[in-house]
C-alpha cells in the first residue's frame, strides 16, 4: 500500500522518547481511531514539533500513512494545550486512564464511531472542574460495549420492567429486578447503586448536568465497575494502577 497524506482532527494522548531526539507519539483520531505517528526531532531544542509533544495537545495534524504500522507526524494546525492539566497530576492520571481504555478496546486506524465524542467530552468536561471518578466510571460502562459486553441497564434482563428495585448480574450481563433474586446470580448490590450504574450507563455524556453524588455511593459503583470489569474484560492496565494507587495518597 502506497503512503498518502492525510489529515486528521485528534489529540495526543501517549507519548514516548525513541532513540535520540525522536518521539512516538499515540493519537486517537475521529478519522483513524488510535494511530501511532513518530515524530522527527521533536526533542530537538528549537524543534518546530516541540509545542505538539507536550501531553494532551489537540488539533489538526498531517501525517505520512499507510493506515498501518507507525505513521510519519507532518504538520500541524490549531493547537490546543492544555495548560490546567499540568500541575494537576490526579486529572492528569483520570486523563490518561480513558484514553487508554479507549486505545484497548479500538483496532489502530480503525474509527471508533461514537466512542470518539464519549472521551474527548469526558475530558473536556475533566478539564472544566466536574467530577473526574463520574465521568471516568461513565467511560468505563458506556465503553464496555466497546469491548463486546454490552450490558443490559435500562431493563429487568429476565422480565423486561424498567422500573422497581435492581441489582447487576455479571453472569447474566446486566440488571435484573427483585422479582427474580432468588434465582440468579447476583452481585448483592445496594439499590442506590445499581440505580446510579444505571444511569451513569444510559446518560449521553453531553446531556449530563452537573453530578453531585456522595463521596460512599461513588466509591460503591466504582468497585462494582471494577468488579465487572475484571470478571468480563480482565484488563491490566498500567494508567489504571497508578490512578488507583494516586488515589490513596
Ligand atoms: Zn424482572
């Protein structure tokens, strides 16, 4: 396959130093999905490239493709940087953690489709001071049908009722309703929570006001969405290690 030239609208997300003054560079992309570009020189003092190698830049580059392998970084047009990120090393980590959720679930120069505008909105929204552990366990369960688990939240799995008491079946893949507790396997979830999955599952991201849930019932659903995704994703990831670790401190 021959080399074109095309550009493309995105934001750097991973970054790495390779050999001398050179950087390879992860970027998801609404055209592509995730692609990997190197970028010449870029650690070069004076480098023209130095400004697009900081962490989380957005904006419209050109790159050298062959839609596969690693793909040679151009030019460049309206920047953005993120400036707040920097000293915020817990955003920064929050950040880091669902670009690469979403880098694990997608195929390189593959579009993601509507998982594209579900992390940059959730990052921006980061950027503006919301809740960063609701918008990263939104990610997480509205990426899950990414990973082919889609789970079933807006209904009783068994019965189909929309409404009444629920808790999550992992076996099942989603919510079930009380009448049927008794006969499956369940996760033995509070109400509250498995109402909050629910909904943090179903919300388009856009559409969210602002979310004010308690500190105890935040950190419920965040182990039942770690809970769900060991048993059906099983993933290990380094940005989610440090996060959990930072958040100790
Ligand atoms: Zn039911």
């Amino acid at each position: 396959m021959a080399f074109e030239l095309l550009e493309v609208h995105g934001i750097i997300y991973k970054r790495q130093k390779y050999q001398e003054a050179d950087l390879l560079a992860k970027l998801l992309t609404r055209e592509l999905g995730p692609v990997t570009v190197i970028l010449k020189g870029a650690l070069r003092p004076k480098s023209k490239l130095a400004s697009v190698a900081l962490p989380f830049t957005e904006g419209t580059f050109t790159i050298l493709t062959k839609r596969r392998g690693i793909s040679q970084f151009r030019t460049y047009k309206d920047l953005v940087q993120h400036d707040e990120l920097f000293g915020d090393l817990l955003a920064s980590a929050y950040a880091s953690f669902i670009f690469d959720l979403l880098d694990h679930a997608a195929v390189e120069y593959q579009p993601v489709g509507k998982y594209y505008q579900l992390v940059m909105t959730a990052f921006h929204r980061m950027l503006a001071g919301d809740d960063l552990e609701m918008l990263s366990q939104i990610v997480q369960l509205q990426l899950l049908e990414a990973y082919g688990v889609k789970p079933e939240l807006s209904c009783c799995l068994v019965c189909g009722k929309v409404q009444g008491t629920f808790d999550y079946s992992i076996s099942l893949g989603g919510v079930v309703c009380s009448d049927h507790f008794a006969r499956v396997q369940r996760m033995h979830l509070a109400p509250k929570t498995v109402a909050l999955l629910r909904t943090l599952g179903l919300v388009p991201i856009d559409r969210l006001g602002s979310i004010q849930i308690d500190d105890q019932l935040k950190e419920q659903s965040r182990q039942a969405i770690d809970l769900i995704y060991q048993e059906t994703v099983d993933l290990n990831l380094r940005t989610k290690k440090f996060l959990d670790e930072l958040k100790t401190l």
